[in-house]
C-alpha cells in the first residue's frame, strides 16, 4: 500500500525550499509538525480537484474499504453529512420535492444541511413502546415500510444514523431492502463506524446495503481530528461518484489541512496489515470488561464492540460516574444523567481498561429503571430554513414553551437537537431540556 501523500509531504520537508508560499509559519514553529503543513503547491494535488497524490491516496482508502469511491474530508463527517445530502437531492426524479425521511436522532450537521440546502424532513420515530432516549431512534424495516408507502412520491433519500452515540447499530440489510424496492437510496451517518469495516465479518454500512456513508476516520481510526470520509456504494448512482467531489467542495474549506489529510493516508498504510486482529484484540478486552462489570453489578447495554454505554444505577447519574472515572485518571466520551459512555481502539493500552475497573468498583446499589422520556414531536410552523435565517434570541429553556426554535441549542457531544429549528417548542421539548441540563434555548423574536 502506498502513501503518495505522505511521501510528498515528507521529501518536501526534507528539500530545504525556501517556502516563499502559504502558510506563514513556513515550515517552522513550536508544535513540531509545520514543516508537514503545506498548501496546495505544485505536486501537492488539491482536494476539491485531486488528479495527484491525492486521488492515489483516495483510491488506496476505496479499495480499502470496498467502496464504489472513496473522498477525502478534513472537516469531519459534518462536511460529509452536508455533501451526502446534497448529492442525493440533486439526484432525485424531476419534479419530486426535496423531501428526505430521517431518523430523529440526527447530527445538528443534518440541520444545518436542510437550513443551507433548503428540504423539510419527514420524521421517522421510534416505534409505540420501543426504547428510545435522545441519542437513540430505533426503526424497523417494518416502520420505514409504512413512512414510504404513504407518500406520494420516493423521498430523496431515507437517512439513518448508525451506531448512535450510544452504540446502537441499524438493521442496515433490512432498511436498504426497504429502501431499494422504493427506488430511493439508504444514506447513512456512520461517524462513529469506520472500524466497522475491519471486522470478521464485516459490519460497515456500505458492506450491508448503504449507498452513500460517511465516516469520521479521527473517532475510531487513528486519524486526526477532522479526518473523514465520504464512501459511494460500487452499485450507487454514477452521479454520486461524478458530483461527489464538487459536493464536498460546496461545504469545506478551499485550505484543507495537509497535516489531517497526511493521517488519512498513513492510516491506509495500518488498516490492510495487523490492524484487524488488534481490532479483534480490543473488542475482546472490551467486552472482558463488560463482563466483569455486569459481574460487579453494573447494567452495560448492548453497542457497537468498541463502545462500553453503561446505564447510571438508582441514585447515581452518569455525570456522577465521569466524575468518578476522572478521580481515577480516565476520561469519558460522553456521559449524562442516564449513561455513562467510554469509546475504546486498539490504541488503548490493557491498562487503560484496568484503570476503568479499578474506579468504577462494585456497585451494590439497584439498577434504575430505564427512564425513555419520548421524544419532543413539535409542530412545524416554519421551515427549518426560515428559522434558522430569521432573527432571533436567546431565552432561558424554561421559558421557551410556545415560542418557535431558532438555531437547535445542543451539546457536543451529542448534538442531537431536541427542538428542531422551525417547531414550536412543546411541553415534551421543555421537559427534555430540564431533563439534559438545557438551561438557554434561541427562538425566534416575536
């Protein structure tokens, strides 16, 4: 496997040019690694136009990961979320509306996708009496079956989001066979998936029947922060390979980070070698650890391998458990007052695990029962356009019942909005903010 972009970058560090271009700190700094931070100079390549070392690099990563094609991002799987849309309502009949069906439980990108590319979501939610929280959305092929029937036309796309923050997988095969007998192409949001492709067998979305995925690389690759990709399935629209450069181009930076983009291209050096069994060595101490906690009286719920999602005992919250953690030299991904979430690679070392179980202990309280507050279902008064354009103000949550979201006040980690921009913000949504510790909330001015 080759790493075209890299060697550029390091025999150009090594040439001793004099750097009379772009950036500033011409190759010499603190931090290191400016001597690697280039601009698009000749042989560098450019991302948005990529004939070069970086279209060699993209075409390593696709074989890779099996793909149709593969694109590069340095804005993370936000930039990828934006092109994915893009790319499919562009690719919808003439003279059916921008209508794309998605899961509840979307990344904020994906509102501020519709905001930029102007389309109304319809709302897939869970189904009467199915678990959920605000990270999780459970849906069935059976669910999404009935969503499409009663349109009148084939949505642009049916977006899911898959593993969520909590570990949660789709039934990836189900919904694209769902989606493929309606003639409308399954896009998924699988951030937090990259690695999913490197399992026996693998699990990635792409392998079950996705025709565009995303993944952020930098959540559970060893990439830098921002580094992604845009996958296009092999049996996926020409025109998503031909548009999906110029797609990516529409919503990223004309001075894409040579450093993230050099990660990318190492990190197709590490994927075809060792790396599998050391992913299935790290799966394998993950779930040792499940164990032993459930043993020591602990609820881990079920995830993706290389999420442990453990629910918060009766009197205890997940931020308590963090807390915990911390005093214990340990840093969580995520945690609120119901989960405490730990993201883990085969870059963590076996005592980065101990250190887990030696903080956390035994626990002799009881479980908590599970605490599904549903999901706030607010009624649509503008387009998420219009209130994500329109003025607005900030007020505290608690007074914000009644008033029409402006942009989705959320936190990130999670950033699932819990009042979309355009509803008008419900008892359910006032409730979900006390609930999350929302204490502001932007609406629009009256």
């Amino acid at each position: 496997m080759t790493t075209p972009v890299a060697d550029f970058l390091r025999a150009y560090a090594a040439s001793g040019t004099a750097r009379l271009h772009m950036p500033g700190h011409k190759g010499r700094g603190p931090l290191g690694c400016e001597a690697w931070d280039l601009t698009e100079i000749s042989g560098a390549d450019s991302l948005y136009e990529a004939a070069g070392v970086i279209a060699e690099s993209e075409e390593n990563a696709a074989s890779l990961f099996g793909s149709g094609a593969t694109f590069y991002s340095t804005g993370g799987s936000s930039q990828c979320v934006k092109a994915m849309l893009f790319l499919a309502l562009q690719n919808r009949p003439a003279g059916t509306p921008p209508v794309i069906l998605a899961a509840r439980n979307v990344h904020k990108s994906f509102v501020h996708a519709a905001a930029l590319l102007d389309f109304e979501p319809l709302w897939l939610w869970p189904e009467e009496g199915a678990g959920s929280s605000l990270c999780a959305c459970p849906i069935t092929a059976e669910g999404l079956e009935r969503a499409l029937e009663v349109l009148p036309a084939p949505p642009a796309a049916v977006y899911v989001t898959s593993p969520d923050y909590l570990g949660n997988l789709a039934d990836i095969p189900a919904l694209a066979e769902v989606c493929h007998a309606h003639k409308t192409p399954l896009l998924a949001d699988n951030a937090h998936g990259a690695y999913l492709r490197f399992l026996a067998p693998s699990r990635h979305p792409l392998d079950l029947g996705a025709d565009l995925c995303c993944d952020s690389a930098h959540k559970t690759l060893p990439v830098l922060t921002g580094g992604a990709y845009l996958h296009v399935a092999k049996t996926a629209p020409a025109a998503f390979r031909e548009k999906a450069r110029p797609a990516l181009a529409l919503f990223g930076s004309t001075s894409p980070s040579y450093l993230v983009l050099a990660s990318l291209d190492l990190c197709n050096l590490r994927l075809p070698g060792e790396y599998p069994a050391q992913l299935a060595e790290a799966a394998r101490r993950l779930e040792a650890l499940r164990k032993g906690l459930s043993a020591r009286g602990w609820r881990t719920e079920p995830s993706d391998p290389l999420r442990l999602a453990l629910r918060a005992p009766e009197g205890l919250t997940g931020l308590d458990l963090a807390e915990r953690l911390r005093r214990g030299g340990v840093e969580c991904e995520y945690a609120d007052r119901d989960f405490l979430v730990l993201m883990a690679t085969p870059e963590n070392a076996p005592e980065d695990l101990a250190r887990v179980s030696a903080a956390l202990g035994e626990n002799r309280a009881p479980a908590a029962p599970p605490r599904f507050l549903p999901l706030a279902r607010g009624e649509r008064v503008r387009s998420i356009r219009e209130a994500l354009f329109a003025p607005q103000e900030t007020v505290p949550a608690e007074e914000s019942l009644g008033r029409v979201c402006g942009a989705p006040t959320v936190s990130c980690p999670p950033a699932v909005p819990i009042a979309v921009s355009g509803e008008r913000i419900g008892e359910a949504a006032v409730e979900l903010f006390r609930y999350y510790g929302v204490t502001h909330v932007d609406v629009l001015k009256d």
